[in-house]
C-alpha cells in the first residue's frame, strides 16, 4: 500500500510535470522587434501599439473621431473598464487625444466586453507614452475585477474622470466617476440600487444586455458626483454583489488587489 | 499485466478524487442572507432575486416597460427560452407583469443567448412569489435542450402563451405556442422547414444571427396555432434536430428529462 | 528506478489511452439518412444541408434576397470568411445564387464569427452541388488562419472576386480581393497599416468591433485591386500579425498548409 502510494505520487508527478511543462512550451510569448509594438499588460490578453505616420485610406475607414498623425491603439480579449480608466490616467498624463472606443463581445466565453481603444497625436513620442501609462494601469484597473465560475463583478473609481472615460460613459470631465457592474446582468441591477440607497449620487446611465453594452450580460450602472459619495456607493454596491455572485459558483476572487 | 491494471485504476481513482476535490472546494456556492436574494436554479448559473422598492434613479433608467415599487429579477449566463417559458408560468401564477426581457449574446462560449428577465408587481410578496415559481420551473424547461461539443437544439411548447412568451416572442397570449431552434443556425433552418411541413400552423417569425437575435448562432421558429398542431411541429422538427447535429460531434444530449 | 519509470510509462500511456478512447466515444459524429444533409467540413462545426423544396412560410421569414424553391445552406460554429470565401468558389461553379450571408458573433468562445450562408437554385441537384464544392474548399481556406490562446489572424485571398465576397464584403466581381483580420482588433489595425503601405491597393473597408462586424474582437481590412499587389498586401501584413499576436501567448498556428 504504501509503496503504491509513492508509486501513484510519482505518476501524479511526472503528469503535472509534462502538463506544466506542455503549457508552458506552447504559449511562451514571443517578443516583438517591431517599431509598432509598445508592450503587453499581464492580464486580459492586452496589447499596446502605436502607428508612427498612419496611412490615410486606413485611417479615414477606421470611424475615428478626429483624424492625427500617430495612432496609439490598446486592444484587449478581456476588459473594457479596466483598459478605459487605465487610458483615463494615460491622457492625463500625456498629449494625446481619445479618438475611439470600441467594446466588442469578448472575455474569451465569459459575459463581458474587450476592448479597443485607439488615441491620437501629433508626435509618434506622445502616443508611445500614452500606451506606456495605460499598459502599465492596467494591473490596478483590475483589481476590483471578480472572477468566479459563474460570471464576474467590475467596479471602477476615479475621482477625477478625464477624456476616455467621458467617450466611453459620458462622464462628466473633472468629477468623481464610478462604475457598478455584475454578470450575469441581474446582479448589476441590484447593486445598481444598492449603490443609489447608499449615497447620493447622479445616474449617468444604466447599461444591459439590451442597452449601452455590446449584449454583454452585464448590467451597469456609471455614476457621478461628489468623490465621497461616488466611492461610497461603489463599496456598498461590491459588497452586495460579491455575496450574490457567490450563490451561484462560490466566491469570486480579484487577480490583483483592489484599489478602492 | 493485471497489477498494472490494478495500478492504473488506483492512480485513476485518485486522481478523480484530486479533481472532484479541487472542483468542489472551488466553487462551492455561498449562502445569502440579503432580503434581495430569492435563490437559484441548478442550471444556467441562473439566479433570482427581488427589490421591494426600487430607487427611482435607477428605475427610470432600466428601459422598463412600465414602473413598479417591486421588481422581481431571473438572470442566466445560459438560457433565454427556458427561462422566458418559466416566467411566463410564473406572471400566470402571480400578480406580477414582465416589464423587460433582454437576451445577452452569451452561453459561456456556447452558441446562444442568456437572459434577464423582470417582471414587476405593487406587492414585493408577488414578486418573490413569480421569481420562486419561475426558478422552480427553469429544470423542466431546460428538458429539450440537447447539447454537444458542436452546438444545442431547443424546443419550447405550451397549450398557452401568457405575457412573457408573448413579450418576448410576440407570441398570441392564450393561444399555443413552439419555439424551435437549432445552432450552428443553418440547422434550426431545416429544423423549421420540417417543422411546417409536419403540422399547419401559423409562423410568427424566423430568428437568425442577424435577425431577432443577439447575434446568436441560432436558427429559431416561433409557431403559433392549434395545440396538437404546435407540438406535432416541435417534435417533427427534435427528430431532424438530434440527428443533424449529431453529424457534428456525436449524439446530442438533454441534462434534464424531456417534457414536450 | 528504471522499473519505476517503466512502470509510470505504462500507466500513463494507459491513462492516455484512455483518455483517447474517452474523447472519442463521446463525440463520435454520428451518420445521417437525412435527404436535407449533404456533409461536414473537418473544422469549425461546419455542416452543408439541402432543402429541395423550401416551405414558403419559412422562406419569406428567412430574409433571402430573393425566393428560390431550393436552399443550399453551410453553417458553422467557427469561421467566416473562410465559408465565405469557399461559398465564392462554389457559386462560381454551379448555376447557384447567394441570398443570405450572416455572421453569429460565436467561434466558441474566440474572439470571431460563425456563419450562416443559404445560396438558392431552381434545381435540388445545383444547391447540392454548391454546398459539396463550398465544403470541400473550406480547409484550404482555414489554411490561413492562425489561432493562439490570445486571439487569432485571419487572410484570405482570391484572384477574381465572386458572389459571396462580393455579397459579404462588397468585393467588386471579377477583381483581386484580398481580407486581413487580426483579434484582439487592434493588432487588426496595425496589420491594415502594414498591408496598405506594402502595395497599391484599394480600400473597400475596415470592420472593428462597433462597425461592420457582429461585434467580434477583430480588425478587419477589406481590400481589392490589382492580383499582385492584393496578394502583397496580404502577405506583407501576415508577418506582421504573426509577430505581434505571438507577444501575448506564443506562436500563432494555423491548423491546415497556408494557401496564400
């Protein structure tokens, strides 16, 4: 008996040896020589890239909102607000101008968004920057990201909103910002209305399958107002949602530390 | 030969042990003790829940069809027709009324839509009541749903519509009503061609990726008429159903038993 | 130790094995007597079926560009242009016309489409034949497609538009298209770059998340003009895809030889 327990340990080890070793081999990162390639983030299969000097028939079909020199593009499977307030931060920081925000229908089979997020400038220098910030915000943006088997919770603070998050969630520039948001959906409803009785605060919007999200099953609620306020009513709706999301598959976990 | 047999099914058992272990431990749903929390159902990742008074704020953002104090809540990753056919039990049973149905392009990776339903009422007892009908009804109705590794069929049947079937699929309240759906899409197209050749009923509409649906990889046939004629339709078009998806990825498979 | 590793090879390869046998038991693709069904393609769940004589109930629900007695229909979980493109070669061939092309946000859970595409004919034996050409031609277009964990690229490419492509993608008949698509979408954006500053070639469009696509993760470049610079422009942003995408988790592979 003993003997076939350390035979069985040793066939259990070998196995997560070639697992691991499998794993490893075949999605081992590449790095990138290119003058367009600017980074990764270690999360949401992000990607940063700048376009130095952008070739007008491309950038005349790519439905931007004004048209620059250099491009500086995020793009990501998994994660719209993250990327969103962690190229808030990399506006502010540099001089760059939001020109598009796209959120297609992704997280690899979960409920929610990736996104697209494309920055103009008229120095390819500005741009590269912007990028740099953003990638390098993108880990604390997801720190109040849940994750559990049966869908996820997203919340966002700023005190402060800037450019990208008044393109995405018409966030009023230069006040206090929160996002509330539970998959599947109707978790974001109740943390919605939790977030309300909490403190007050003004709804900008709330977002659902059918309305502001790309059929995400997620519902949203963007918020403003009074910085106190606005963190206030994101905590108390995390609470709530964290417990509703655990009925289902158990607790949710964050992959990085929350940050509100 | 035989000791190594004996060896293999005991390195097997443990690790199955090991593994069920790990997935249990994992995702151990949690118990709630919110006054919002309903409960759940055993499929879909769905989750019911109630608000005895609904903030204004957020209320008028929801896209409601109409406005309540109470409001009850059925949110699923997995499931847009049985949960539309357990609420449509339910606002029967209740003095409730759908005020929104929303399908979100999801299914954890699968090809079809999840679901958030509300439903409204004066009293928040009717709505607990319509929430508590309708999750106990969501296993029956997931009984024609047959799933393989390529894709799922769906067949919904009542004798009587009631008002979500009718808000959802334009269906004639108090009249029968089949859903008939097939993905890959091109499946529930033939599916529905046999389903209309089987019986003489009336056509509500055809679903498809970009008709009536959230961008789902469904084919779906919305049937109304005699009710021995609606279900002769549903079950024709099962038969097609089952054996071409089987072509795909073997013999596809219902996780609850069969009620049509 | 020899003997131990003997024995864990043995135990493993029996594990494999059945681990193997397993797999294959439980998705063995059943036959089908169906007169509808015509085959499969060996990738994405694609399936080709027949309808010889359509139901006139079901056809003006189907949104066809015009009404034909027979329906040709491929549809599958995980591909678009490539049915597409295989579609193109098949309407060349037979006495056959394209009336709906559309595009599920699916592939499982990646970051693209499936498709539903129904061709329409006087004759059961002309539709037939298109659906058995297009799925013989779908690997070959799969043969430029390449997939890591991160996302995937796409490149088609064909010397003489035809139906489908033109019906898809607004490809002028008779001219070089060319498609290149990278996901996540902004490495879509870079490749268009690359491909349109390697050659003379027109822009017909660029499809990202919130335009011209069912909001998939991609970034796709649609071009025409003269063969030789089509095909550079393809090839040209090929490298440059491969390296970027295989930043995020390795090598990109494609599944079948590259045909472009």
């Amino acid at each position: 008996m003993a003997d076939t327990d350390e035979l069985v340990n040793q066939v259990m080890g070998k196995l997560l040896n070639k697992a691991n070793a499998g794993t490893t081999v075949d999605t081992k990162p590449t790095q990138s020589g290119l003058t367009e390639f600017v980074g990764t983030a270690p999360v949401g299969d992000t990607i940063g890239m700048v376009i130095a000097n952008v070739d007008s028939g491309l950038s005349e079909n790519l439905h931007l909102q004004k048209q620059f020199r250099s491009l500086g593009i995020l793009s990501a499977r998994t994660g719209g607000g993250p990327q969103i307030m962690s190229m808030d931060e990399a506006v502010k920081a540099t001089n760059t101008q939001v020109v598009s925000i796209q959120m297609p229908r992704d997280t690899k089979g979960g409920a929610g968004h990736g996104s697209l997020i494309i920055v103009g400038g008229d120095d390819v220098s500005d741009v590269r920057r912007a990028i740099e910030v953003a990638l390098a915000a993108v880990p604390t943006h997801f720190g109040d990201v849940y994750n559990s088997p049966a869908g996820h919770l997203e919340l966002q603070y700023t005190a402060r909103a800037s450019e990208a998050a008044h393109f995405a969630f018409n966030a009023p520039i230069g006040k206090a910002y929160g996002l509330i948001a539970g998959a599947p959906a109707g978790i974001g409803v109740v943390m919605g209305d939790t977030a309300l009785k909490a403190a007050n605060v003004d709804v900008l919007s709330f977002a659902s399958p059918a309305y502001g999200t790309s059929f995400s099953n997620e519902g949203i609620l963007h918020i403003s107002g009074d910085s106190g306020a606005v963190r206030q009513a994101v905590v108390a709706a995390r609470e709530v949602g964290l417990d509703l999301l655990g009925t289902l598959a158990g607790k949710p976990k964050n992959d990085f530390p929350s940050y509100i």
